[in-house]
C-alpha cells in the first residue's frame, strides 16, 4: 500500500499544524480532526493509508476512536500511531499495541525527526520523499 494521505486526530491546533506541516513537506496529504468524531467521520468517507491520532481527545478518545473504526470498517486497517502525553509507560504501550492493534506509540514532545523514521518503519518509500530541498 502507497502512502499518500494521512488523517492527524488531536484537540491541539498547534500539533496537528506542527505535524501537518513536516507531512507535507514529504508530499502527503493530509486530513485533520479536532476530535474523536470528526476523525471516525473523515475515517469512513476518505480511508487514508495512516493515522496519527492522540490518546485523548474530545467526544471519542484516540482508542474508543479506533475500537468503533474496527466496528464500522473491519476491512480498512490503516498504519496507525497514537500519540500521548499522559499514558507514558511500556505497561501502556503493550496494551495499545496489543488490544488496539497500534503500530506505534509515540510520546509527547514528537520532534519531525522521530515522527518521520516512525513513518519509514513501515513506508520505506516515504523516506526518499522530503520535496523540501
């Protein structure tokens, strides 16, 4: 599966723009949702290849978010990470990656640098991508 879009759920503006900005600057497009409805919203209409959606959020947390994804789309089984700056422990990570089926776990500060070898792991392609030289 090629990556071209991605879908960043989080209630703050200022990371999605932060983490908007550095996917562009690898020729993605990207999707943004303030919150947990919105994200499942956009989810079901656009099916983008990766999902970075924060561990709490307005309306539906990032995990009461992809439990319901897997209810109303079983098929559709994007890249996912969820970020957090509250369940900061490996007990938690297990469990995301295990109960949730996350791809990655990434805490809160995310510099570019970290989200985008997150993104290589598992689209080798999107390294070769930075359009920005």
């Amino acid at each position: 599966m090629a990556l071209t879009t991605a879908l960043i759920a989080d209630d703050s503006r200022v990371f999605r723009a932060v983490m908007a900005e550095v996917l562009r600057e690898h020729g993605l497009s990207v999707l943004e949702a303030a919150d947990g409805r919105e994200a499942l919203q956009s989810l079901l209409v656009t099916r983008p290849e990766l999902l970075i959606i924060d561990a709490l959020m307005p309306m539906l947390s990032g995990f009461e978010l992809l439990t319901k994804l897997r209810e109303m789309a079983p098929d559709y089984r994007p890249v996912t990470f969820v970020v957090t700056a509250v369940f900061k422990s490996r007990r938690w990570e297990s469990e995301a990656r295990q109960q949730f089926q996350v791809d990655e776990y990434l805490e809160k500060p995310i510099e570019p640098d970290e989200l985008v070898n997150a993104i290589g792991r598992h689209f080798p392609e999107f390294l070769g991508r930075d359009t920005s030289s």
